[in-house]
C-alpha cells in the first residue's frame, strides 16, 4: 500500500514537472518574439517602467509608500517580485488587477510581456545599451513618445505633471523640445529627467537629433562677417554686460574694432576653453550651436589661431585596437561619434558630454574587435565619416 502511494506520488509529480516545463515553454517562445532584436536588462527596460508607470508622487515613490510599496530602486522593487515566476511576482500581477488605478496611463500589453520576460529570465538586476540603435526617420508621434511612454509618462500625463510639463500630446512635446533635451541630458540650468537613473543613449541620442532639428533654423555659414553674423550674436548674448557704460572685463563689444582685436579671447570664453571665464557667465543661458558655429569660423579667420582645420580623423590607422578621434576643429561643444561595424550596426556611442576632454583629441578605451568600422560624427547639422581598421 505504501509503495502504491509513493507510486501515485510520483506520477503527481512528474505531471506538474511536465505541465510546468511546457508552460515554460510556451512563454518562452513569446520571449524569443520580442527579444528578436534586442536583449531585455534591468536598467534599460524594466527599471523606467516601474519608476515611471509607479513612483509617480503619491503613489509608491520614496516619500509616499503608498501601501508600503517604494519602486525606487531594484532591492525594492524585488520585494514584490518572484524570480522566475511571474504569476507569484505581487509587483508583477498587481498590474493585471487595477494598478495604475483607473485615471492613470496604463502599461501597454507590450511593457507588460517584457516586464514578464525579465521575471521569467531570472529578474537579474543587470544593465545594458540597445545594440543596434536605429536613427533613421525619428517621428515625435513614433520615436519620441515611445520613449516617453518608457521613461516619462507616468509623471507627465497631464498639465500637472511635474513641472506643469503634460507629455501626453504630440504638440506638447513639439513645443519642448529643448526642455525635454536639457533634461534628459541634465544640462546646466534643466532638472534632470527621470528623476532617478537615466535614459539609455540609444534613446537619448535619438532625443538630441530631434531636438536639433526641431530648432534649427538652418545655419547659415556661408560669408560670414562681422555685421551680417557677429553683431546679431554678441547683441543677443553679450552687450548687456559689454557696452559703453558696462564695460565688464573693459570689454566693449559695440566698437567693431574691440570684437575683431579680442577674437581669440572671445571665442575661448564663449567655447568655455580652459584658461577663460566661461561667457555668459549665467550657466543657464545655452548659446545656441548656429552661433557657436559662425564664432568658430570668424574666429579661424580673422583672429590669431587657426580654428577651421576640418578634417577628422583616426590616429594611428590601421591601429591595434588602441586609437584616438581627432576631432576637427570647427566642432561644436556638443558632438557625437556613432562607431558602425561592417554589418552598419552602432556598436558604441561617444556623447561630447561623456568625455570630459576638451582637446580635440579622444582617447577610445573599449575593445573592438579585429575589423573594418566606420566612425560618424556629428555636430550640429555636420556629418563627417572615417573609416578605420583594427588588426590584432
Ligand atoms: C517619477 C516622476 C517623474 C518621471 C519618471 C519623470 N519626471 Fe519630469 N518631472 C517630475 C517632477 C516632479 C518635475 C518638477 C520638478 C521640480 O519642479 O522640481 C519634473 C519636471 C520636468 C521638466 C521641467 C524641467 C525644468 O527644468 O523645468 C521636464 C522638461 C521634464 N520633467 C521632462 C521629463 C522627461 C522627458 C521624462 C522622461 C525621460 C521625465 N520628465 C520623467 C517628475 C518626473
Ligand atoms: C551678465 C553679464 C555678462 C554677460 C551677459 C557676458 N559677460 Fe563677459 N564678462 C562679464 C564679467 C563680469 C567679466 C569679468 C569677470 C570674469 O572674467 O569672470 C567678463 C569677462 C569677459 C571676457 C574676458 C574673459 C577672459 O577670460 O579673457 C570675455 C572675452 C567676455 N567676457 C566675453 C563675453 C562674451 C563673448 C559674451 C557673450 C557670449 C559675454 N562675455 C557675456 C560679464 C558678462
């Protein structure tokens, strides 16, 4: 009898092994679906969602903790969370029983499997970059408010938002555009978005490109001169601090002659060089990059030094694996290189605000492996290419 009922035990067991194997397996068939192009980690897909969709203030934020739950950080977030098991994860089935409450922007079905996927993979508090990040045809309608609806919309979803900043329009965002960039690339004078972490560069270099191309009326750089292209620059910017009676510095820059004799010394504060007062000397006021731009090139002609040598290039080439970008000299501040393996995917991503050097020389410290790549560089609306090789 005994044995009968070990037998009968047995069976049980080796049933539910069986159901919950091919249960498993069904689900991992849809992961393979939305993990075809890129891979799922913590900081990148799951951490905005629960931050952003959660931790909206009064909710479960670090001050709030409405019903004790804070999805403030991953160890927190875990107390509601079963790895590999997704129906025993409270944080996770929560979702599918009225959270966000009604009034609330819910989690697409999408957001939901991949918060899923993650839990079935282990929840693992692990960080990664997209791989192939597509820049090509960024929409606001598409690209934009997909990111928002990772990052933002939780806190945002109306006029008020944090910020009275409601990104739940199309037209909102259009009209933000550079509130949205500074933010998110915590420039001086923004509150850095989200709050807490920060939003991958794939996604923030998108952000940038539309940025700039939402606000740049074209630059025009062609004949530049000090009346048609100066002038206008240093009136915006400059003169209230620098006139007849406000001679700041004793700098003057009404007298044409004080511009052109001071060019150098103008160019490295407004470039915020080493060795000048930054200018303006209100951190918050940004100079656009048109204006820097046609700085840089009055500069290269009429002052001392030679800013305009254009060339970008790689040092040395072909190189074992350890290379420089020399950077033209007509570069703005705010640059990217996007380095494109052979199969034209992105594989790394350089952000001016991610190197601290202010030379023109950057020092690339990643492996690559043995190959053919090309770097591109952008500034402003310049595009430059360079291809390069690696042989170990
Ligand atoms: C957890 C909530 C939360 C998330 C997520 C969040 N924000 Fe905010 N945001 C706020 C709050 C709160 C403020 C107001 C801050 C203040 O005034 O101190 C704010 C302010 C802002 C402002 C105004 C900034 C300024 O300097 O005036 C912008 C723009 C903004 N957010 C954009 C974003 C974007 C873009 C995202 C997504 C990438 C985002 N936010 C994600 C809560 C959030
Ligand atoms: C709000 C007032 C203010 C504005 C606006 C301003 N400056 Fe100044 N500037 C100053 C003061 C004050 C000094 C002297 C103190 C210092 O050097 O930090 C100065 C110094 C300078 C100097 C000499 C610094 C050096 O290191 O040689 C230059 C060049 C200069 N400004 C250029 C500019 C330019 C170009 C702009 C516009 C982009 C500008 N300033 C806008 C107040 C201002």
């Amino acid at each position: 009898m005994k044995i009968f009922y070990s037998l009968m035990l047995l069976v049980l067991v080796a049933t539910i092994a069986v159901f919950s194997i091919n249960n498993n397996l069904a689900l991992s068939n849809d992961r393979t679906l939305i993990n075809a192009t890129d891979s799922i980690c913590f900081n990148k897909d799951i951490f905005p969602l629960f931050y952003s969709y959660c931790a909206t203030s009064g909710c479960h934020d670090a001050v709030t903790k409405k019903k004790g739950v804070n999805v403030t950080s991953y160890t927190l977030i875990m107390r509601g969370i079963q790895a590999g098991n997704p129906n025993s994860s409270s944080y996770y089935t929560e979702m599918f029983d009225g959270m966000p409450p009604n009034g609330y922007p819910q989690m697409s079905a999408a957001q939901l499997n991949i918060i899923q996927n993650w839990i079935l993979n282990g929840a693992k508090n692990d960080s990664c970059q997209t791989k192939n990040c597509d820049t090509t045809n960024i929409t606001v309608s598409g690209t934009i408010q997909s990111i928002v609806k990772t990052y933002c919309i939780g806190c945002h979803f109306n006029n008020k938002g944090g910020g009275g900043i409601n990104l739940s329009t199309d037209q909102f965002i259009k009209d933000n555009s550079i509130a949205i960039y500074g933010s998110v690339y915590h420039l001086n004078g923004f509150k850095p978005m989200p709050p807490i972490g920060l939003v991958d560069d794939c996604n923030k270099l998108k952000i940038k490109l539309w940025a700039n191309a939402a606000n740049s009326t074209p630059c025009d750089s062609s004949n530049v001169t000090y009346s048609k292209s100066i002038q206008p620059i240093l009136q915006k910017y400059c003169v209230s601090c620098h006139n007849s009676t406000t001679t700041k510095a004793g700098l003057n820059f009404t007298i044409q002659a004080q511009v052109q004799t001071n060019i150098d010394r103008i160019h490295g504060a407004i470039f915020h060089l080493d060795g000048y007062s930054p200018m303006p000397p209100d951190s918050s006021i940004i100079v656009d990059p048109c204006s820097l731009a046609l700085v840089r090139i009055f500069a290269s002609k009429s002052g001392v030094q030679q800013y305009d040598n254009s060339s970008f290039s790689v040092r040395p080439n072909p190189s074992n694996g350890s290379f420089s970008f020399i950077l033209p000299n007509t570069i703005l501040p705010d640059f990217s290189i996007e380095i494109i393996d052979q199969t034209g995917s992105i594989v790394d991503i350089i952000n001016s605000e991610n190197c601290n050097s202010k030379s023109s020389d950057i020092r690339y410290s990643k492996e690559l492996a043995q190959g053919l790549y090309f770097a591109r560089l952008r500034s402003g609306n310049d595009v430059f290419y360079r291809k390069f090789l690696i042989i170990k």
